[in-house]
C-alpha cells in the first residue's frame, strides 16, 4: 500500500522526497482553479471595459453629429434648421439624464476643446455649461479622493467655468499638492484677479514648474492686465517673493528700486540673485553700492552675477573695486568676470597676459631685406627728386600706384619690437634705398651726391637692382669735367631730349659723369641701352662752326634719303616727336641722334678720341648681328636700295670730318693688324650709303667688327685718297643664282691682309675652296700672295685625292644562307654555282668552307676558289679591255671542273643505281640557268656562260641539278 | 453648382465628425476617411477636388500621402496639412513634398474653411 500511494519509488542513490499522489493532486486542481478565476475576472473585466468604451465610442459618434449641430448652430439658419435645432435640444435632455451619457458628452466636449479653437471653441464652453455638466464638475470636488477633486478642477478650469473660481480657492493651501497644484492654475485661468488671491494667501512653496505653468497661464491670456508685483515683495513667503521678482522683471515693472535694492541684502540668494537681475535690467545705478556690500557674502553665483551687474551699471570709480576682486578673490570664475567687468567698464584696460610672449627686447634683425617695387620708386624716389630738383623735362607718374603695397609688417619678423616700429623715418629711409649700379654704390662721390640731395641712401641696399631701368645719359666730350659746374649742368639739362620711359635724375646724372674715369662699367652691359646724346658739346665746336655750312648739304641729303637718322626740331623738347615733318636739318649739331635707329650698317664699334678708358656714356655703336645675317642684311640692303647718293669729293671729305666729330668711337681688343687692315672700312660702309658710285657690301666679321679709334686722324687721308674699290666675283661654288652674280668687295691694299685672309682659308678651308683660289690666284700681284695660293691649291687637291677609303663591309654572300640549311650533295652543287655567278666576294666564304668538317667539302672548296680567282682574273682582264684571257687558265679550270663533275655524276649513278643512257639525247635538253646569270655576270661572263652551256662542260654543270629537280618532283 | 469634392483623412472621429460637418454644412463633399489605406482605396477610385490630411495617421502618414499623390498618382490636387503644434519639422517635410498649406491644431474649423477656398479659387 505504502508503496501504491507513492508516486516515486525509492531507488538505489536516489533521496526524494516522498509526496502523497493525492496532495499533488490536490494542489493542482487548486492552482488551475485560481488560474481559471485569474483569467475569467481578466476576460470579464477586459469585456466589460471593452464594451463600455465600445459603447463610450458609439455615443461619442451618436453624440458628436448633435454636439456639431449645437456648436454650428447658426441664429440666420432656415426653420428646419431650428426646429431640427430644437428637436435635437430636447432630445439630448433626454439623453442627459442618464449619467453615461453625460459623462459621454462631457468626455466628448472636452475632447473637442483640445481639438477647435476660436469661435467654436467658445461656444463649446458655453454649450458645456449650457447642458449643466459643470455641475457635476462642482459635486466631485467633494470627493475624497484627490483625483476626482483634481479631475473637476481641471474640468472646470478646461471649460471656462467662472463659477467654479470660488470653489477651487479653497483648495489653494490644500495639503495635497496636485489638488492645490491644480486649484493655483484654476484661480489664476478662472479670474484674471486670481494670482493677487494666489500671492496673498498661498503659503506652500511655489515650484519652478508651478512658476513656470502660472507664467504661461498669464501670458496666454492676451487680455491681462498683471499688478503690481513689488507689493508682493515684502510677502512673508520667500516663493511668493521670488516669483514676485520674476513677474516684475517679465512685466518690465521697474517701480520697485527701493525693493530691489533691499532684496539684494536678502538671505536667499535666489532672491539675491533675481534681485540683482532686475536691478540690472533696470538699470539701477543706486543699487551699486549695495551690491558691493553684499559681494563679499554671497555665493559664488551671485557674486558673478553682482560682477556682471557692475560691468553693466558701474563706471570707472568702481574699476578700484573690481581690482580688489581680482586680487582678493579666489575663486577663478569670480575673478575672470571681474576682468570682463572692468573690461566693460574701461575697454582695453587689460590685455592678454598669459602665454604672451614679452616682445620689448626684441630688434628689428640688422640683415634684413625690404624690396621695393618699381611703382614706389615712380612714386617715392622720383616724386622726391621732382621736388628737390627742377626737371622739367622728366615727367614724373605720380599717379601710379603700386598694385602690391609693401608694408614694413610684410618684411619684418611678426614679433617686431614697438621701438621699432615707432620709427617710421628710418624705414621708409631704408626703402628708398636704391641701388643703382654695384660701381655707383662704390662711388663714394655719387652717394655724398645724392645723400647732400636728400634723395636716395643707397649705401645699403646692394641687393637692389635697377637694370630695368633705361640708361639715359647726357655727352660731354668737349667740355672737362672739371669745368662744369652745378649751374651749367642744369642748363643743359634743360636742353635734353629724353626719349625713355624712365629716366635718372640729373644730378645722378652729374655724379656719373664726374666719376667717369672711376666707373667701370661694361660695355656690354649697356649694349642693350639705347643712346642718347647731346650733340652740342660733344665735339670740337671750332672745328663745327667753320664746317657747318659745307655739311648742311650732306645732312640734307641724309635726311632726304636715310630715314634712319632722326633730327629733332628742338633740343628743349622731352621726347623726339614722331612726325618726321618737325625735323630740321639746319640745327643737327643742337639736336640729339638716337643711334640705334640708324639703319645704316656700321657694324664697327667706335672709341671715343678722348677716351682711353672705357666711357660708360660713350655707349658704343655695337651691331650684335651675326656675321651670317649681317651679309644677308647688306645683300638685302643692296638689292632694295635702287638710288645711291653721289658725294662730291669736297663734301664728303668735310661729311666725314663732322662725323669724326659726331660718332664715338669704341675701344676694341683687337690686334693690331686687324686694325690697320680695317680701320677704314666703317667708315667707307657708312660713306658709301649715301654715295651712288658702287653698291658696297662686306664679307668680312673682323671688318665690321672692329676699328682702332686711333686711326680715326687717318679718315681725311683716306678719304682724300678714295679707296679702291674693285669688283671680286664670286666663285659660282659660294654664290646661287638666288644672291648677286657679283659682290663688291673693298680691297685692302695690304699684302698683311691677303695673307690673313689665306691663313683663314689654310685653317678652316678644303677643297671646295680650291675655286676661289684659283680665281684669287688669277688677280693676285703680290708674289706671296701667289705663292701661298698656290700651296693651298696643291694643299686642298692632295687631301680631295687623298681620301680615305669607304670602309669595307663584308659583302652579302647569298650562298651562305642556302649553306645552312642544305644537305651535302645540295652544298656541292652549289659550289659549282658559285664558280659560275660567283665573284670575289665569295671568295671569302668559300675559305671558310676549307676548314669544314667534311673534307668532300673542304676538298671542293678548295678547287672552287681556285676556278673562281680564275674567272675573277679573266674578268679584271675583260674590263681593263684586254681580251686576250689566259685560254690555258680557262682551260685548266674547266677540265678540273671536268673531272670533278664526271667524278659526282657518276658517284650518283652508281648510288641511284641508274644506268647511264648510250645516247647523248639527255644534252639535248635546254638548261634554265640562263636567267640569274642575266642578272650577276657581265656581258662577257654572259657568253662564257652560254659557251659553257653549250659545251658539255657545262651540259654536264647543269644535268646534275636537272636530276635533283626531278627526284625532288 | 456641383460641389466640390473634399478628401479628408482624420484618424480622430470627432474632430473628423466635427469638421465634416462644418464642411458638409459649407457646401462640399466631404469623404472622411480615418487611416492611410483608406485614403489610398479611395483615391484609386476617386479624385478629388481637395484633400484635408492629418500628418499622424494609422498605416499611411500625410506625408507619405502627399508622396504618393504628387509622384505615383501624378495629381496636382491641393493638399492641405492638418498637423499638432511643435511639429513644424514634419510640416516642412510636407511642403517640400508638395503640400498647399497646412493648419495646426487646435483647429478654427472658420480658418479651415477659408484656406479651403482659397486653395479651390487657385485650382
């Protein structure tokens, strides 16, 4: 039994409890009986509640149509409108009796009011109250229960129920705090009094929420006329105080100064807080000291908000104050609005102190560079000159304005010390540093110059450059250096014609000259520069004045025909006009000449007579043309200009005295030879441009390049004497038809020259020249001369006979190629094509085959080159025209040939196993060996061939290679 | 005069009740419908003059709505937006969609009937 009635058995390791069967049992019934109850009171309770909403939701839509109906409701509607207006009146009467029904309406209206507004809204409220449901609204505020109370309040408040003011002022001190909650916002919707009533009696705390929810009722309400909230000030509750302070300063109600003020000494420091807040929005400066007196006690939040009220109201009496707070206080929030404070008071008192770097001992660094543009030159350095000195004739462009304006912040380092900057002269000083040139720098003369001029420092500015300046320089060859004075140089300056963008100033001017000899400038570095001169005093006026009336003459005719000399009418103007009308020819000597406009071919560089050094204002006349192109100039000069001018003896001989006098001449390195070769040929060139006796042209570089003003005393001479003049043709190896049949060459009469001459040719010449020589040879009357044209003739032949030898290439060997890939026999055969279309070029390759590993090969090889230096020999004969062939050799070869063929062929028969034919009808055969032979061998190899085809010899050649085709198919 | 045709899509039955019948009594036509695939069943068939949508809709917001209208349907009817207060985000969504105009709640049921005119007179 016992062991029946227990569901477990007791086994072996096993100790569970035992359980009666019957109690489990029972406990199990028990827990799906309550789980049974559990889920039928949810399944009752969850219908239930489903159906009452179900049918809350029905009435709603029942219900909404009526409400609809009441709330559109209009006065001007139609008779049924209002009697179906009416039926619906009584009928919802009806339906108000019952309590679901108005709690449904109620529940419905209330929905709506969060829905419409305006106009509908309003009459939704009076429609609630209309059908009484405020009243039940009045009855659950006696309830006990908080949230019905609170529930009703809300209603009625919701609902605009005035009437409901009185009774919810007495839950204002309710204990409860959502019922006095709700009863505060009620008072103050319901009545706009309400907030006077809710200041004065409340005594709870008032939240921040609460606050904030009271505010927001008041503010929506666009009707509201707010009291006076100091008379709450003194309100024994601190809340109702606070939020006093709070409706003051939202109302803007600034009548409470006095209040305000005594609130700042308040215990609390919220109320502190909004005090000063108002006071500081109100701007009340009476309240300062209070709140300097309350500072030292308050909290760190109303100290800051103390500070911030300072720096708003206070003035510079206070500044003391804010810095006893700064050095008093600890707190760093504190301290960092008093320095905003002050800040605000005084703007600037106080600077950024921390990770500030101390600058006062720092120095603008000695080496530094400050560049100037050349628009602040324009506008510094030359407005300055313009106002120390009376150029007139220098246009200066004030106007222009620099596009990038330097400033000194540019160039110097950003920690530049204020000592520094505070010295505005010094700098602009050192901007107006120019450098001129490294030589002028190095005048010392020059910078006294300038420096006495207050014009330009240039003492420290070497790194400055100004060669994109225009040279402009005045001559005076005359007149010494030593003569002129201050006064005279301003004079001629006046006279000047300045034809440049940009020119120095006069006194630089003065300065230069003055240091002429010290000066070294290059001449090439002034090449480039055009000049300008003064003509006046640049050369001997005695000399001028006694010729000046036999050159008017000349220069007439200079301008009538040589457009490149240009005369100005006038001395005193600044630039040379462009119109050439303006010019006159009877003032030349007072008018300057722009040489680089002369489009006459000098191309010799002049020296000045009185300059033994380099001159830097003696620019030279420097013709940089190539020696090439200035031959095609000339050849191009003398192919258009179709009129020459005629000079008369007199006259040109007085031309070229005016124009020693006029033209500086250079210094040129040359040797003396050179020199005395060429010293006329300038001279001759420029002459002869404007005489017609012959077109003159020059091939010579050195000639066009160089003279020795030294022998400029000699020009008259050879003027006088007229040079001699002859005409040189060409050789037709250095002409075309293209250039002059004829070039007019100016002799030198020296026998130095010609002897120059062919020791250039002697250097850089072949055999092309050989022409010339000859030619040279044929005119030649110094014996020298003739002699050393001579060698060079027999020089330049030998070296055209003399010629090497084209290298030697190995030749193209066709047999080679058909070697490597045939057989044996083939390669035999082959060889005995070689001995018939072969040359010596295969020779080569056939010395090759004696060294083969077969010997069959070697062995014929070895006769090949035998027949073949034969047949070579035989043709060497043929073409040196001798016919008489060594019959003997020909003979030789073939019956070598012969029998070595005999010998293959019958070699092959006996390896075929063919038996020869009896009869020769085989030989009848023609052989096809005739074409490539057409091609290679000459005539005479042509008919030996075809001799040898008809022979047997060559029947027998050409049977083998028959049977091969024909084994091969 | 034929009236005009009025969609409007409220999920709240009383308001949708309420304005229905400030519009039924302002001379329209008006088809409540109170979800996003009632809407769209009617609009398959139907096309109407105007259409009054709520934003926050069961199954279909308005702003799928106005997406739906302008770019699957290609209808240029005027929207008009009925959205809650604090909910301008969404509102700015709508226009861009392609929305006429919009009114917040609570709704003067007057103003409503004002911006439906005026929408209809542009149409």
């Amino acid at each position: 039994m016992i062991l029946n009635s227990q569901t477990y058995n007791q086994l072996a390791l096993i100790t569970a409890p035992k359980i009666h069967t019957d109690l489990l049992w029972d406990l199990s019934f028990l827990f799906i009986g309550l789980a049974s109850l559990y889920f039928i009171f949810i399944f009752y309770f969850r219908n239930r509640i489903s159906k009452n909403l179900e049918r809350v939701k029905q009435s709603k839509r029942e219900f909404s149509p009526m409400i609809s109906e009441f709330l559109f409701h209009e006065e001007e509607a139609s008779k049924d409108e209002k009697s179906n207006y009416v039926h619906l009146k009584i009928e919802i009467r009806e339906l108000l009796k019952d309590d679901f029904n108005r709690k449904v309406i109620s529940e419905v209206l209330l929905d709506l009011r969060k829905d419409v507004s305006g106009d509908t809204q309003k009459r939704l409220f009076k429609l609630y109250q209309d059908l009484g449901l405020h009243t039940d609204d009045f009855g659950r505020l006696k309830s006990w229960r908080w949230q019905i109370v609170s529930k009703a309040i809300l209603n009625l408040t919701q609902m605009q129920v005035a009437e409901a003011y009185s009774f919810t002022t007495k839950f204002i001190n309710d204990k409860r705090d959502t019922i006095r909650k709700q009863a505060e916002i009620a008072i103050v919707t319901l009545k706009p009094e309400g907030v006077n009533y809710f200041l004065d009696t409340t005594k709870f705390k008032i939240s921040e929420w609460q606050q904030l929810k009271l505010m927001d009722v008041l503010r929506m309400d666009d009707d509201y006329q707010p009291p006076r909230f100091k008379a709450w000030l003194t309100s024994t509750n601190r809340h109702v105080v606070l939020f006093a302070l709070r409706l003051i300063k939202f109302y803007n109600q600034n009548d409470a100064d006095a209040s305000l003020i005594e609130l700042v000494k308040h215990k609390n420091n919220q109320i502190k807080e909004a005090a000063i807040s108002c006071i500081k929005e109100f701007y009340i400066v009476e309240a300062i000291p209070t709140i300097k007196l309350v500072f030292w006690k308050s909290s760190t939040d109303v100290k800051i908000s103390i500070l911030n009220a300072i720096g708003a109201l206070g003035s510079e009496s206070d500044i003391e104050f804010l810095r006893l707070i700064e050095k008093k206080e600890r707190n760093f929030s504190v301290r960092s609005k008093a320095h905003s404070s002050i800040n605000e008071i005084a703007p600037n008192s106080i600077m950024p102190s921390k990770g500030v770097v101390n600058t006062a001992k720092y120095t603008i660094p000695s080496d530094i560079k400050i560049e100037v543009t050349e628009e602040e030159i324009d506008t510094e350095g030359f407005v300055q000159i313009a106002n120390s000195n009376s150029i007139e004739d220098i246009e200066i462009d004030t106007e222009t304005e620099s596009e990038e304006e330097i400033t000194i912040e540019q160039y110097l380092p950003t920690t530049i010390s204020e000592e520094s900057v505070d010295k505005p002269e010094e700098i602009i000083d050192d901007e107006a540093k120019i450098n001129i040139t490294k030589e002028n720098q190095e005048s010392k003369e020059s910078e006294t110059l300038r420096s006495n001029s207050g014009i330009i420092h240039s003492e420290e500015n070497d790194d400055l450059s100004f060669d994109f300046l225009p040279f402009v320089v005045e001559e005076f060859i005359a007149v010494k250096p030593t003569d002129l004075d201050q006064t005279d140089y301003r004079i001629e300056l006046n006279e000047l014609v300045i034809n440049f963008e940009e020119v120095f100033p006069n006194q630089e001017v003065i300065s230069l000259k003055k240091k002429t000899s010290s000066l070294e400038i290059r001449e090439e570095e002034l090449a480039f520069l055009p000049l300008v001169t003064d003509a006046k005093e640049e050369s001997d006026i005695e000399n001028l004045n006694e010729e000046q009336s036999n050159t008017i003459v000349a220069i007439e005719e200079i301008e009538a025909q040589f457009e490149g000399v240009q005369l100005a009418s006038s001395a005193n103007e600044p630039k040379l006009p462009l119109d050439y009308s303006e010019y006159k020819t009877l003032e030349i000597f007072d008018t300057p000449v722009v040489y680089d406009e002369i489009d006459v071919p000098v191309i010799a560089v002049f020296k000045s007579e009185n300059n033994s050094q380099s001159d830097p204002y003696a620019l030279p006349l420097q013709n940089e043309i190539p020696l090439e192109d200035t031959m095609d100039l000339k050849s191009n000069a003398n192919q258009q200009t179709s009129k020459s001018y005629d000079l008369e003896p007199e006259g040109e001989q007085k031309f070229k005295k005016i124009l020693k006098t006029l033209i500086d001449f250079k210094e040129q390195k040359q040797s003396k030879e050179t020199k005395t070769e060429l010293e006329d040929a300038p001279l001759l060139d420029f002459v002869d441009e404007f005489s017609d006796t012959n077109k003159i042209s020059e091939t010579d570089k050195e000639i066009e390049s160089k003279i020795d003003n030294d022998l400029a005393q000699e020009l008259e001479e050879k003027v006088q004497d007229k040079p001699e003049i002859f005409k040189v043709t060409i050789p037709e190896a250095i002409l075309t038809d293209d250039i002059y049949d004829e070039i007019i060459i100016h002799k030198e009469n020296t026998e130095e020259s010609r002897m120059q001459l062919l020791d250039d040719i002697a250097a850089m010449g072949d055999q092309r020249e050989v022409p010339l020589l000859i030619e040279l040879l044929v005119n030649e009357k110094y014996q020298a001369v003739t002699d050393r044209v001579k060698a060079l003739i027999e020089k330049f032949s030998e070296t055209e006979e003399k010629r090497e030898p084209a290298i030697f290439l190995k030749p193209f060997n066709v047999f080679e190629d058909l070697f490597r890939t045939c057989d044996t026999e083939a390669k035999l055969i082959l060889m005995d094509e070689i001995v018939a279309v072969g040359d010596e070029g295969e020779i080569g390759f056939l010395e090759g085959l004696l060294e083969d590993a077969d010997n069959e090969i070697s062995h014929k090889a070895a006769h090949i080159i035998e027949a073949l230096k034969v047949k070579i020999l035989a043709n060497d004969k043929t073409k040196n025209h001798s016919k008489n062939i060594d019959t003997n050799l020909v003979k030789k070869i073939e019956v070598v040939l012969e029998e070595k063929t005999l010998i293959n062929y019958d070699s092959l028969l006996e390896e075929l196993q063919i038996a020869p034919p009896k009869t020769s009808e085989i030989f009848d055969l023609t052989f096809e060996l005739t074409e490539p032979l057409d091609k290679i061998v000459d005539e005479e190899s042509i008919d030996v061939d075809t001799k040898r085809h008809d022979s047997i010899f060559g029947q027998i050649c050409c049977f083998s290679s028959k049977i091969i085709d024909k084994l091969n198919g | 005069m034929e009236k005009k045709k009025l969609l409007l899509a409220e999920d709240d039955e009383l308001l949708a009740s309420l304005l229905n019948f400030r519009l039924v009594k302002g001379g329209y036509e008006v088809k409540v419908s109170s979800d996003g695939r009632a809407v769209k069943e009617h609009l398959a068939e139907h096309t109407p003059d105007l259409i009054i949508s709520d934003i926050m809709m069961p199954y279909f917001s308005g702003i799928e709505l106005i997406d739906y209208v302008r770019k699957e349907l290609n209808l240029n009817t005027p929207i008009i937006i009925i959205s809650s207060a604090g909910n301008e985000e969404n509102v700015l969504t709508a226009f861009e969609l392609g929305a006429n105009d919009f009114i917040s709640k609570p709704i003067s049921p007057s103003e409503l009937i004002v911006r439906i005119k005026r929408e209809l007179l542009k149409v």
